[in-house]
C-alpha cells in the first residue's frame, strides 16, 4: 500500500513539474512571438534566426558539372515547362509571389524572335522564317511544325536562378540554405541584343512537391545505381552555381557593383562565396 501511495505521488509530481516544459516546448499557433516563412519548404521559426541573408545566383545548366539536372529528353526545364503545360505548377512574374502568369503569358516568353527582328547580315545569309531547318519537319503535322519553329526548346532554357535566404540558426546552430523560388531564364547568346530573357518565377516548394510526384531524379553520370531524388540534390547542394546578387538597399547586383573589366564580376562573386563559407566559423570565435 505504502508502494502504491508512493507511485501515486511520484506521478503527480511528473505531471505538475512537466506541464510547464511541454507548454514551453509547443507554443502556441496564434501568438505573435511564433512567425514562419510561409515560402519555406522547411520553415525555422523566426525567433531562432541569428542571421539571415538573401542570395541570388545562376546554375547554368549546360555546364558539365550541372550535366545531372539536365540529361537529354529530361531536363530539369522540360519537366518544369510541362508542369506549366498541364496546370500542376504556378508560374509568377514577381519574387514576392502576388502576380501569377497565366499560360498564355508565360509561353509568350518562350516564343523565338520573330523573323523580321534579323538582322540584314543574318537575312542575306537565308535566317527567314522559312529557312532551311524549319523544312526538316514538313512531314509532321502544321500544329507541330508551328511549335517548332515558335517556341524556344526545353533545352534552350538553361539557366535557372535561384533566390535563397542564408540562414544561422541559433539554436541548432546551423547554417542553412533556405531556396525560396526559381526562376527560368534563356541566355544572352540567343538573342542579338545580348540580353539574356527571363521567362518566370516558381516557388520551390511547389516545385519540390511536383519533382517529388513526377518522381524526377538526379542523374548520376558516373554510376547509373546512384540516381537520387531532384530535391535531394538540391538539399545536398550538387550544383555549381555563382552568386550575382546579394540582398541590398539599392538592389544592385554583383556586375552592377563590380563592372570595371568583364572578370571583375566573377571575381567579387567567387569571393563572396567565400566569405559566406568562413562566416559560420568566425561566428564561434571569441
């Protein structure tokens, strides 16, 4: 009996004593002190934040070391295109995620330079709109061929940027990368104007989740038994990329900033690549 009484008190002290650890470890939903990234795939609550700052950069996907995220007839950009295509994925035309694109306005971006945008050089040399590679496919149907020939393909959509939010976190401390959209962009080098054309912007938690559902890998390019999930490649950062802008108050981007010759840019981006390596250990120095 004496054993039983004891039990009885012992429990009652456990509950009285853990109540309040179980109250602080779960605070609640409501209360302004708990705030999330909504854009987050991974959210950390505000208050565990220590630093944070926003990165822009550039995967270009016809890099060999990139060759993983875009293997022929699957690249990364085909499957997005179609996610688009077939109404699974929300393209927007701003970062904030308030202006969504409607089909016909992305696939408007994607149309090639209209024939009479030639230049008189590339016209003497026969760059028409009925030029010799449009023939090829004058066996296939008129809609196809009027695809072909409008559209820039899958594989000329090769750059990908994406902006993230580097994080600390202080109470695990970590320092974590925190993709919150990516963005399709065709290169300068298929437009005479030298400009590169941006095409729009995603969210990567929607794009996570549909990588996920099409089940889309990672291609090993050396070993055929090491293929891994898409998003699994990205949280293990197996893409070379480069920074080009770095959050400011002027919004000015790496080649704004550092314009006096053509690798002045690439430079100050390899350096605060860098920088932002060495900074999770300067941060425990005394």
């Amino acid at each position: 009996m004496k054993r039983f009484a004891l039990l009885c008190i012992v429990g009652l002290l456990g509950l009285i004593f853990s109540s309040p650890a179980q109250a602080a470890e779960e605070p609640d939903a409501d209360s302004p002190h708990v705030a999330y990234n909504p854009h987050s795939l991974y959210p950390i609550p505000e208050e565990n934040v220590l630093i944070k700052n926003r990165i822009w950069r550039h995967i270009d996907l016809k890099e060999k070391s990139n060759k993983s995220f875009f293997p022929h007839k699957n690249e990364i950009t085909k499957v997005i295109i179609e996610g688009v295509e077939t109404g699974l994925l929300t393209v927007y035309s701003d970062e904030a995620f308030t202006k969504p694109m409607t089909k016909e306005e992305f696939f408007e971006k994607l149309k090639l330079p209209k024939a009479d945008d030639f230049s008189e050089e590339e016209k003497a040399l026969g760059f028409t709109d009925d030029n010799a590679w449009q023939d090829k496919v004058q066996e296939k149907s008129t809609a196809q061929k009027e695809k072909l020939a409008e559209y820039f393909l899958p594989n000329e959509v090769s750059i990908l940027e994406l902006m993230e939010d580097w994080i600390f976190d202080k109470v695990r401390s970590v320092q974590i990368y925190d993709v919150q959209s990516v963005k399709l962009i065709i290169p300068a080098d298929k437009f005479e104007t030298g400009l590169c054309r941006e095409i729009g912007i995603f969210k990567y938690k929607d794009l996570a989740a549909y990588f996920d559902e099409k089940e889309l890998a990672w291609v090993n390019v050396h070993n055929g038994a090491g293929n891994i999930k898409m998003t699994e490649a990205f949280a293990l950062r197996l893409f070379s990329s480069r920074i080009v802008k770095l959050e400011n108050p002027d919004d000015n981007t790496i080649a704004d900033l550092y314009n006096k010759t053509p690798k002045a840019a690439v430079i100050a981006s390899k350096e605060l690549e860098e920088k932002l390596l060495e900074k999770e250990y300067f941060l425990w120095e005394p």
